[in-house]
C-alpha cells in the first residue's frame, strides 16, 4: 500500500458545489446502487476514482459523496493515483 | 454576460441532443468543448496570469464532463451518461459558467445544420459511388 492509499480522502469539491453546478449527475448516480458505484470506481474502469499523494479526490467526487451520505468507508476504496 | 434562462435551454438540448445521431452528437460535444477553450480566456488577466481562477476552474470541469462523454461516444462505450442525463448535465454547466442563453443556442443550432450537411454529403457521396460503379460495370 502506498502513501497516496494510506491517506483518508478529500473531495475536492464541496457538497454544494456538487449539488449546484453538478446536481444533474448527482441525480443519475444517486438512483444507482452502492454495488454499481464502487464498481464504477475501479481502476479497469473508464472514470476511476483517481487521487493524489495528499488525499484529494482528482476523479469520482459526485460518487464518493453519495457512498459517504450511504455510509461507505470510502476510505478503503482502491484507488488510481492522480498523476 | 446573461444568466441562462433555465428551462426552456434545458427542455431543448435534451430534445435536441437526444434527437441527434453518433455524428450530429460528437460534432456538438467538439464545438462545446472548443469553444469553452475560447470562453474560459476571458478569465486571464493581461499579464499571463489569470483573474478569475474560479471561473476558469467551472470552464474546465465543464470540459472534463464534455470530454469524457465525446471520448465514450467515439469508442462506442456504453459506461456512460445516457442522453437526457447528459443534457442536463450539460446546461448545469452552462448555468454554473452563466453563459448566455442565446450563444449556446445559436452553437446547438449551427451543430444541427452542420450535422444534416454532413449527412447530406454522405449520402451524395455514396450515390455517386454506386453510379460510378453502375457505368464500370457496363463498359
């Protein structure tokens, strides 16, 4: 496990942000399951959760805030590090 | 600049990008993003730095949305936002960056055109094939 898994992660952008300028994806990704959202966070797939050495989600912030409202440790999610 | 007038923006890029095909939706997705380059100029200062980083950080999460989704278009991945999601997806970004209403409308009208040109031309070229192919065959 390297550092960039190691830290918890910081979404890069605030919830209000999500729910103002990006509600329309929130909306799509709110009515998937938790199973399909983590699955479309892996690293095979086309959006990854990608992160850098410091924590910040770079990539899947929508997504990692609706698992965190569910209760997910999203934490412990694998992730891509932000080149 | 505007602020865009919501609803009637929003029910006619859903209408409109749900109703265009593969070629009429790349082409508009390309033009957008291009053309979110030119707008997000108006956030540098003139001294090679920029005077508005939180307009031009909205400019480019409005191009990382168009991006990704052109990039699933082009290689037939079906991982992404169906069309009516994207639509809104679209004028969220649109409101977010208060771009004028009328400008994006112009943008989808012209990518209509150009796309029905494009099919036009597509379909001369192919009569125009077959007949070549006709008088080939009967010499």
């Amino acid at each position: 496990m390297n550092q960039t898994e190691r830290l918890p992660l910081r979404r890069l952008h605030p919830d209000q942000t999500v729910l103002s300028s990006n509600r329309s994806s929130h909306n799509y990704w709110a009515t998937k399951s938790t199973e399909e959202i983590i699955d479309s966070l892996a690293a095979d797939q086309p959006e990854p959760l990608m992160v850098k050495a410091d924590g910040t989600v770079m990539q899947g912030n929508t997504r990692v805030m609706i698992l965190q409202q569910r209760g997910v440790k999203v934490d412990s999610l694998p992730r891509v590090a932000f080149p | 600049m505007k602020v865009i007038a919501g609803g009637d923006l929003r029910s006619r890029m859903i209408t409109d990008y749900a109703a265009a095909d593969k070629p009429g939706k790349v082409l508009l997705l390309a033009r957008l993003a291009d053309w979110l380059t030119l707008m997000a100029r108006g956030t540098y200062d003139s001294e090679g730095g920029v005077a508005d980083p939180a307009r031009l950080r909205a400019f480019n999460e409005a191009q990382n949305r168009i991006l990704a989704q052109l990039v699933r278009l082009l290689t037939g991945d079906h991982r992404r936002y169906p069309d009516d999601v994207f639509a809104n997806v679209l004028v969220d970004q649109f409101e977010a960056l208060q771009l004028d209403a009328a400008d994006v409308a112009k943008l989808v009208e012209d990518c209509t055109t150009q796309a029905k040109e494009f099919r036009r031309s597509q379909r001369q070229s192919r009569t125009s094939r077959t007949i070549s192919a006709a008088l080939h065959r009967t010499r």
